[in-house]
C-alpha cells in the first residue's frame, strides 16, 4: 500500500476528485488512486470507510485523512511539497488562497447549471445569474494573469493550488461553450492543453457508469 493515497469518484462527472489529483500529478507525488462509482445505490457503503463526509475527494496520507478538495490541496502542499503548492510570495500567495476559497464557495449557478461531464459537448445557454458568475471568473483569470502571470501560462506564472481549484471550471466552460475574453480564453486553452487535465477527461470519457440517482448539483 503506498503512503498517500487519493480516493476519487468517477472521472467523468466528479469536479472536486480533479482538484487534488492535478496537484499531486503536476508535482510527481507517487500515489494510489481508489475510485469509487458516485451515486450508485453502495455508494455510501464503500465511500464510509475512507470518508467522513461521504463525499470525495479524501486524501490518506499514512495515519492522517484529508477531506474536502481545497483542505486536501493545503495539506498536500504543506507535507508534502514544501509549501510549493502555493506562489512563494506573500502578496501573490493571499490573493491565490482568495481565488481559491472563492472558487470552492461561490459560483452557485455553474455548480447547478454547467456541471462537469467530460463527455459533453453542446451550447447549453446559461442562464442571467450564470452570465454574471462566468464574467467573474472571466475577470478572476484576466486580471490574476495581468498582474502576477508573466513568468509562465498559469495563473501565477508557474503551476499552482489556483490552477487546479480552476481545471474542472475549464472543462465546463469547453463542454458548454462559455464565451470568454481572448485572455480568458487563452487561459482555458491552457488549462485544457495540460497533459493531465487531458488524460483525466480521456479516462473520463471511457467510463461507463450512469449515473442512478438524481445527479446531485454539485458533483
Ligand atoms: N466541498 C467538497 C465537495 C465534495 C463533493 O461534493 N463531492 C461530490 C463529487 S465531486 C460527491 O462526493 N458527491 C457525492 C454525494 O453528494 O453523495 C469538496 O470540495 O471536496
């Protein structure tokens, strides 16, 4: 069994599961990956071994359990990177976390409306309220890669936690033709081009499981 291990749901649908897993993979962190098919009727059966929440993402990291994907991401900088999660400097460091808490707590309509299937791919026109919330995170990657992204394609220049919090957003914007400033755009691409972003919605796509209950709105 091997020290850190990263219990997932399907590639497919689960958002949360592709934060974590994208850092410890652009880092190189050797890792055991435990899929467990979301909404089937043993769901909670198998997830209540390894999950609190009985929800994934959860992080086993010898006798230590992570849950929730950003607090997952925070802890596997922490330990396991050297801090290498995050921008090394304290202004861009604050304004990463920011995005990022934004990120997991807000957007409440591109949680519901947009939710992320790596098999999609169609105009699904977005409601008021999801115009607004994409000119938000439209704004979010023009501004961050304005002001601290000049030594790389990431939001900070080099890789971060703020790239991975934002991958599963880039997957929805591709599925459902968000429209998108050209700096935006770029970022998306960029996003997408990741040769993990690329194997995860590639796997994703092979997955067969339906799923059988009510597809819950934030998956
Ligand atoms: N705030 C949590 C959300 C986790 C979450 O909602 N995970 C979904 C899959 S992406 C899940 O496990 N759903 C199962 C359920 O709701 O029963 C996080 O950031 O990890």
């Amino acid at each position: 069994m091997k020290d850190v291990r990263l219990v997932i749901g399907n590639k497919n649908y689960s958002s949360w599961s592709l934060c974590p897993w994208l850092l410890l993979k652009m880092f190189d962190v050797d890792f055991e990956e435990i899929q467990i098919a979301l909404y089937q009727d043993n769901t909670a059966e198998k997830l209540g071994p390894y999950s609190p929440s009985l929800k994934v993402p959860v992080l086993l990291h010898r006798e230590v359990t992570v849950w929730d994907s950003l607090s997952i991401c925070e802890y596997i900088s922490e330990e396991l990177l050297g801090g290498a999660g995050w921008p090394g400097n304290p202004k861009r460091k604050s304004n990463a976390r920011s995005i990022c808490a934004e990120m997991h707590s807000e957007f409440p309509h591109l949680k519901k409306d947009w939710p992320m299937n790596c098999k999609a791919s169609y105009r699904l026109l977005p409601s008021d309220a999801l115009v607004n919330e994409i000119a938000r995170i439209d704004a979010i990657w023009s501004c961050t890669r304005r002001r601290f992204g000049e030594t790389g394609n990431y939001l900070f220049g080099r890789f971060s936690i703020a790239d991975c919090m934002f991958a599963p957003v880039a997957v929805c914007f591709d599925a459902y033709g968000a429209e998108l400033s050209s700096d935006a755009y770029t970022y998306m691409q960029t996003l997408l081009d990741n040769p993990f972003v690329q194997k995860w919605i590639t796997e994703g796509r092979r997955e067969k499981e339906p799923l059988s209950i009510a597809y819950a709105s934030n998956a």
